[in-house]
C-alpha cells in the first residue's frame, strides 16, 4: 500500500516535479506593495497584447482638473478642465461629457461639449447634437447637421498630406458660428 517505489513513467510525462534547484537567487517580495505602482492594463491585456487595441474610459461620475495625456485613444463621458493631449490616438468626448478643456490628438470625435481649443492631425468630426466653442485645427473636418460650432477651423495643410498623400486640400481660415441644419453631414 505505502511503497516507496518510483512510478515507471518519466519524469516529463504527466508529472510535474516539484522541487527543482536552480541556479537563481529566489525572488524576494517587497516589504509593501503600498506605493508600487499598477498598472489596470497589464491585469486587463494578456502578456503581449498590443497596445493598439486599448482603449481607456472615463466614466460619467467622474471628474479630472489637470492635465490627461497618454498613448491610447480614450472615451471620456465625465467632466474634464485642463488639458488632454492625445499624440496620435482618438479621442471621442461622449454624449454625457463636459470638456473645458484644450485637445491635443490624431483624431477627435464630439457627442458631447467641448469648451477650449482642437488639434487633430487626421479628422475633426462634430456630430449630432455636439457642441464645440474654440478654434479647431486639422485636416479634415465634419460636422453633422444638429451640430453646433462657433469658433474658427483651420486646415492643416501638411497634416492632409501625412494623413492622406492622394487629397490635397487647400489652406483655409475660416471664423464660423454654425447651427448646422440641412441635408447631410458638412464636410471640409
């Protein structure tokens, strides 16, 4: 019944050893984890994960004073008042958010408000029932009928090229205030 004979099978077959002595210096934990800092991501995304695929959220509740910068696009429904600088990712300001705020990013989408100047290096869009009041600059612009814009936009001309080398778009500087009301989206 109790012998102290050693199955017949190999080692590496279905059994896992369970002690192994190695050449490494145990790995000690530290006195606290208070302080380390974490990151939501790394428990959210497997190990390898591209970072292309996140996305962040700000929930409704909740309201940033201060400065959000970052390297993944984000969705924002709270209040932001500061700035929120972007790099090359998008940002969409949900139907619930209140910007006052300057925007720095590839790309912006507005369901919400916005108060405070826009850069985007690719696409500016307005939709429906969005609001902006500040200056916008970029390459490509829409702004959906229901929108409401005052504020000049200006056309970056050399972001165009980047974003897209078969458009040319011309320089323009325009001052505007827009209720938009019509057929279709407007588009620049």
């Amino acid at each position: 019944m109790w012998s102290s004979k050693k199955p017949d099978r190999p080692q590496g077959a279905g059994s896992e050893p369970k002690n192994l002595q190695t050449n490494q210096a145990p790995k000690q934990a530290p006195g606290s984890w208070e302080g380390t800092p974490r990151k939501r991501s790394d428990a959210m995304h497997p190990t390898g994960a591209t970072a292309d695929a996140a996305t962040s959220w700000l929930g409704s509740s909740l309201h940033v004073k201060g400065e959000i910068a970052g390297n993944e696009d984000l969705h924002i429904d709270g209040t932001v008042q500061g700035l929120v600088q972007l790099g090359e990712r998008k940002l969409t300001v949900g139907t619930t958010a209140k910007l006052t705020a300057d925007i720095i990013a590839g790309e912006v989408v507005v369901y919400g408000n916005v108060k405070g100047n826009v850069r985007a290096k690719g696409r500016i869009e307005i939709r429906k029932d969005g609001t902006v009041n500040g200056d916008l600059t970029t390459a490509h612009i829409m702004i959906e009928d229901g929108a409401y814009f005052k504020g000049s936009i200006e056309i970056d001309r050399s972001a165009a090229k980047e974003a897209d080398k078969n458009v040319s778009s011309p320089t323009a500087s325009t001052q505007t205030t827009s209720t938009a009301a019509g057929a279709g989206p407007k588009s620049v």
